[in-house]
C-alpha cells in the first residue's frame, strides 16, 4: 500500500489596511458613487410595466437644473381633477386616470384606435435630495410640470463654533 504524503497547507496573512484622512475621504466618495451606479443600474433594469391590463404609461421626461428637479408627463386629455401626486424623499409618484369621452357622432365601426385610455401610474425614483415641501405642479396644455428644489447638502460645510474660556 502506498501511503499519501500530507499536503502542506499555506495560509496568507492579509494585514488589514486602514485608511485615515484624505484617503477615508476618497473611499467614501467612491462608495457613493459606486452606489448611485448601482441605484441608476436598477433603475434601468426594472421597467415600470403597467400593472394593470388596460393601463397605459405617459412619457416622462426628468431634468436636473442648477437648484431643482424638473418633470415633464405628457398627459393629453387628462384633467388636473383626474391625477394625484405623490411625493416622498425617495421617489416621486403621479397616477390618475384618462377617460374616454362620450361619441357625438354615431360611429358605425371603430376602424382605428392609437390612443391609450384608462388608469395610468408613473413612478420615479430620486437620486438628490429635494424639498418635499416646496414642490409645485401643474397642468397646462396636456403636459405636467413638477417642479422638486433641490436642498442644499450640507456635508463638508465648514462652521465656526465659538470657544469660550471656562476659566474666566
């Protein structure tokens, strides 16, 4: 019988590194910008389907300006009575509903229909932080307009905090 040679098993020493000062500061940026890669990869990934059968989803169009968020929903034929908005510090949601207006005319046959009617609902997530309280929209000529300002971040701000002597 052959006997079996024991294996020699090597195991690596990995001192742990870690980073102070600037270099925290830098794998912190990196952190955030890998997770907001990460948060738009999502995004893309997850189609917002309508969940509905007969539901329908209007364009969006969404903007970043120097101090707000701006949205675009084209919205034809949908009273501003017929959609909701709903804001949170995460996502901005608008649903409603498109109704179909009553025939005037006796239509003998439908020969064509391209129009999308019924229940909609769009959501959008938010990357920045905005002013839940100070957004606006509106309606005007079949498009939506939500206007969300942006809050200013308050990291890395520098404020002077005075020292008082404890002695005198």
């Amino acid at each position: 019988m052959k006997r079996e040679r024991p294996r020699k098993v090597t195991v690596a020493m990995v001192k742990a590194v870690h980073a102070t000062g600037l270099e925290r500061i830098e794998l912190e940026r990196l952190r955030d910008r890998v997770g907001r890669l990460y948060a738009a990869l999502q995004e893309a990934t997850q189609a917002d389907v309508p969940s509905v059968p007969g539901s329908w989803l209007p364009p969006v169009d969404l903007c970043e300006m120097e101090d707000e968020i701006v949205v675009r929903l084209e919205l034809p034929g949908v009273k501003a009575g017929d959609i909701k908005v709903g804001l949170t510090s995460k996502q901005l949601t608008v649903c409603g509903q498109k109704k179909k207006a009553a025939p005037r005319l006796r239509v003998l046959s439908h020969l064509c229909s391209e129009r999308s009617y019924g229940p909609f609902s769009r959501t959008i997530p938010l990357r920045w932080t905005v002013s839940v309280r100070e957004a606006t929209a509106e309606l005007r000529n079949g498009i939506l307009l939500v206007r969300l300002p942006k809050l200013k971040d308050r990291r890395g701000a520098a404020f002077k905090v005075p020292v008082k002597d404890a002695g005198e």
